[in-house]
C-alpha cells in the first residue's frame, strides 16, 4: 500500500484502536493516523498485534479504494488475507472486555466456515 501510515499510542482511546484519514483525499495516498489505547496495546500478544493492525490496515485499504463500502465486516474480510480468523476472534473478545460490550463475531468476521458446513 501506498499510503503513509503514522502510528500513535495514547493513554485512552475510547476505540482501543482506530485510524483515521489526516492529510490529503482520501482517495488519494495521503497520510492515515493508526493509533493505539495504551494499555490496550500493552494486553496484544504478537498475534493479535498483527491481526489489530491488519483490520486497521484493511480501513486504510478501504477507505482509499471503496470509501463507500465502509463496513467492520468488510475491514475483517481484507484483513484475513493476511491473518488468521483465530488472531481476529482474540482481538475482538479482548476488545468488548476492554470496553464492556459483547457483540457477534459472526456479524464482525462472518460466519466461520466449520459452523456454516454444520449448518
């Protein structure tokens, strides 16, 4: 990818972790800011730092060829290209304890392909 990526880590980051479009067109290469909740960085394994910043990395994917097309799911969808849906599944439980949600990974990731078989 092109487009130059900036990371930051903060003290608090109502997201946990987020990036964001700072300079430039959005379709253009411009400057994206990836920034980080510091203890929420900190609770990251090697894993689950990679597939964090690969869905953050799928935004910056999207938001410069679909903006449009804007989804988590979508996010999630290019960022297993490069990591595994078990490295996605321990971020987002880590995520909604850290902010005190629950959510659907099959709304988030898509339904995984041994219970879509049982199904």
């Amino acid at each position: 990818m092109p487009q130059a990526i900036q990371v930051t880590i903060v003290p608090v980051n109502k997201r946990m972790v987020s990036v964001e479009h700072t300079a430039g067109k959005a379709s253009e290469i411009g400057l994206y800011t990836m920034c980080f909740d510091e203890n929420f960085l900190a609770s990251l394994d090697e894993d689950e730092l990679r597939a964090a910043i690969a869905h953050e990395l799928g935004h910056v994917w999207i938001f410069s060829h679909h903006p449009y097309l804007h989804t988590e799911a979508l996010a999630n969808e290019i960022a297993m290209r490069v990591v595994s849906r078990e490295s996605l599944e321990k971020v987002y439980n880590k995520l909604w304890i850290h902010l005190g949600v629950t959510g659907s990974l099959d709304e988030f990731l898509g339904i995984e392909k041994v219970h879509a078989a049982q199904r």
